[in-house]
C-alpha cells in the first residue's frame, strides 16, 4: 500500500499534534493564528492509528512557550508539541494541564463579578479526569464544556 | 504572640483552619464574657451593603460601635455612585477604604468580596455575595454550636429544610467537617444538599445520612439546624403535603437529649411553631444576638494584634 503524507512538512516552526477532532479550529480561534500572516497547513479528522480522527496543525516560524502550551490542554490534553528546525524535530514535548487559567475562559456563572469588573479571570483545576475548573471569584466549579473563551 | 488574622481578608470559610475557627470561637466567648468597649477607639470601619439585609448590617455596626469603633457605609446600592453612575465596584472599594480601617460588604453578585479584596489593603470581611458565600454567619453558628455544647467534635447534628440553595447550611456543614461531626440532612428530595458538598464530606471521611423527616433523628440529636422550605419552589398542592416532615413543633421534642438545641439563621416562617420558643431548646435568638460577638471577634482580630482573648 502506497504511504502518503498527510500533511505537507515545513521548514521551522510548530506541529501540533494529537488534537481531538473538531479542536484543531477552536486552537486556531484561540491563539488568534487566523490572524497571522506565517504559513499554517492545517489536517482535520485525520486517521489515527487506532481508527480514530484527529486534527492536526503546522504553522511555520512560531513557537510556543510553556504557558502558551500549557493553555493548549484546554482544548487537547493530550496534544504533543513538535518543534522543527531545518525540516527535523529538535524538540517533542506533551501539553501538562496547569493549575490554573488567566485570563482565556468568562465564568459560565452571568452573576459573577468577574464579568464586570477589570480583572482577569482565573480558575482553578478543580477535577481533572473529567476537567472542572473553578472560579476564583465565585467559586464556583463548572465542566469544560461549560466555558467560553475570552476574545 | 501575633495573631494569624491581624489584617487578613474573611471572603470565604473555606480560607479558614481549624486554628482560626478555634482563635474566632475563643475571642467571641472572650468578648461576650469581657466587653471591650475602647478597643476599637479611632478606628473607623466601612459598612458597605450594596445589598440590603437589615439583620446582617446592624448586627455587624453594633459590633463595631461597642467595641469603641465608628461606622461609615450605607444600607443598600441604590443611592450609591456605583448604581447611579456606573462606577465599578473596584473604584468604590479603592475609593471607601481609603478613609476606612476595615471594609464590611455585602454585594449581590457572587465573588465581590474576593474582587474587593484584590483592590484594597485594609481587611475585607465578607457579609454575604450572592449565593457564594456568607462566612460571618457561620462563625456565628459556630460560636453558638460551641456556646451550648463546650465543643464542635463528635457532635450529632442535622440541618432540615432547604439543602439544595441554603448557602448558609453549605457553609456550616463545610466548617464543622473539620470537627468530625455526623451529620444528618433531612429535606424533600427537590431540596437535598447538593452531590459537590456531599463529595466533599466523603473525602473527609465524614459521616453522613439522608432523611425525609425530622423524628426520624431528633431524638439522637445534639444541635437541630433549622431553615425554610421557600414555598415558591413547589405548587400548592405538593407543598402542603411535604411541608409537615419538615416542621417543628413542641410536641416533637419529648424525648430529645437534654443537650439539644435548635438554631435557625432567621427569619423564620412556620417552620418552628412558636411553641417551641418557650421549650429549653430554643436558642435561635440567642444565636442571633452571637452575631455581635462573632462579629466583634473578627473584628478584634483582623485590626488589633495585641488583643488577647480570656481562656
């Protein structure tokens, strides 16, 4: 069976693999990359080996630092970040769930003060296995799902 | 020696060890025994209800003026900047509490005290935000737990009424997990104390079980906390016929220990006939009136490092 090449490699820059399907569009919202003017090459519902889909990412000259890959766990958990120089990974690591979020996520909670007020939200992880963040404000704990991001 | 709560925030009881509650506790019997009328002399403190609650303000102002303090504020956000002109409640707060030592609030949305804490230096003590939290009234539930019993370990107590939205039963049952009490929750099923507090207890090693009638357990009690079933949550029909589980009246109390005291937060409805009000039981008011001295307690506390309290 001939072995294709999913998605095109690049020079320098980010792959962002292991994004649950229907993610890889929500990271690109996210970290505002549809703004950016660098090359991104983009695979969605891709095969996986297990017979799953996944999306996928490659934006060209841009890397991540920690507290950016950390916020990726919002999306993917379980997502790998490769960094490439001339055409070859010179750096794999996996996305580490922090302790907190600032300043990504509005409170789901509309009586919350934090949707007035000029402060950043925060919020804790409150559960892990299946996420539950919890506001530092109102303290209360919501799923994941519940949450929009900030713009 | 200093104090751990000299120029602390009070936002949520969650904050609070075992040792604080216990330095609370022990300062409020202190000032309720010993009046310590010049202890706050000078120093101003800002009351500050953007939220009205009669019953929590003036509780809260006679603690302040009998020990010595003076109180700014006002009794309800309508009149204030902040309704008519839009100011944000962190300008308010940067503006009150500069004239102020200390900064009482309550506000109707959840997490204001925290916000207000992170824009000022003087003490914020929380009087209640939203449906958060309200840790001045469980202090003082506590103080009357610890009044009438000499204790809070191994205490048999239940909470009847409304589980489900009573942030005042959520808050207590959290603090009294920390004294290895049991607990027994007694509410129509629409009203059962939420799975995250019940969670929270079995991570505790807590025990706890759920009833639908409050003589199922009275007998075996040592406190009896009491709350109202709000009538709106149910059709007429339905509450009529689950209200009566939930009721109290003197007659029930036949065989109860010697021990036993009812409390309640008020105000009351018909959920404790008066009739029990003239049985040994009854210490509602009495809980009421500890508000001044839970009050005074934090208040000693959070602005004064010298103060020590009487064992």
């Amino acid at each position: 069976m001939q072995k294709k090449l999913q998605v095109e490699a690049i020079e320098q820059g980010s792959v962002i693999d292991h994004i649950p399907a229907q993610q890889g569009v929500k990271i690109l919202k996210f970290f505002k990359f549809t703004q950016t003017k660098e090359k991104i090459t983009i695979g969605l519902n891709l095969a996986t080996h297990n017979g799953e889909s996944k999306d996928l990412i490659k934006i060209e000259n841009t890397f991540f630092n920690d507290q950016q890959a950390n916020q990726l766990a919002l999306f993917a958990p379980n997502a790998t970040i490769n960094q490439i120089k001339d055409f070859k990974v010179v750096n794999k690591f996996q996305v580490q769930l922090p302790s907190s979020f600032i300043g990504v996520l509005a409170c789901p909670n509309s009586n919350c003060i934090s949707h007035n007020e000029p402060v950043q939200t925060r919020f804790y992880v409150h559960q892990k296995n299946t996420l539950k963040l919890k506001c530092h404000y109102c303290e209360k704990s919501f799923e994941r799902g519940t949450f929009d991001e900030l713009d | 020696m200093n104090n751990p709560l000299y120029q602390k925030n009070i936002i949520s009881i969650a904050d609070l060890s075992r040792t604080d509650l216990e330095l609370i506790l022990q300062t409020a019997h202190s000032l309720k025994q010993t009046p310590q009328p010049e202890l706050l002399k000078n120093k101003v403190v800002a009351s500050c209800f953007f939220e009205a609650s009669t019953r929590t303000r003036l509780s809260f102002e006679t603690a302040v003026q009998r020990l010595g303090g003076s109180v700014i504020g006002f009794d309800s956000g309508g009149n204030t900047s902040l309704a008519q002109k839009g100011e944000t409640l962190a300008d308010s707060v940067k503006v009150i509490a500069s004239y102020a030592d200390a900064f009482f609030m309550r506000h109707p949305q959840e997490g204001a005290a925290r916000l207000a804490s992170e824009f000022t230096s003087i003490p914020v003590i929380n009087g209640g935000d939203g449906s958060n939290q309200h840790p001045t009234q469980t202090l003082l539930d506590l103080f009357t737990i610890y009044e009438t019993q000499a204790r809070l370990d191994n205490l048999n107590i239940a909470f009847v009424g409304d589980l489900k939205y009573g942030r005042t039963v959520h808050s207590l049952a959290q603090a009294l997990s920390l004294f290895n009490c049991n607990f027994y929750f007694i509410s129509p099923e629409a009203l059962a104390m939420p799975d995250y507090i019940l969670e929270e207890l079995k991570e505790r090693n807590i025990n706890f079980s759920l009833h639908s009638s409050i003589e199922d357990v009275v007998d075996d009690l040592d406190i009896l906390y009491m709350t109202r079933v709000q009538k709106e949550r149910f059709d007429e029909t339905e509450y009529q016929h689950m209200k009566s589980a939930f009721l109290l009246n003197a007659d029930m109390l036949d065989n109860v220990r010697d021990n036993l005291k009812v409390l309640h937060p008020l105000p009351r409805i018909d959920e404790i006939n008066i009739d029990v009000d003239e049985t040994p039981y009854a210490y509602y008011f009495q809980q009421a009136q500890n508000g001044v001295f839970a009050r005074q307690a934090l208040l000693a506390l959070l602005l004064t490092n010298h103060f020590q309290a009487n064992a």
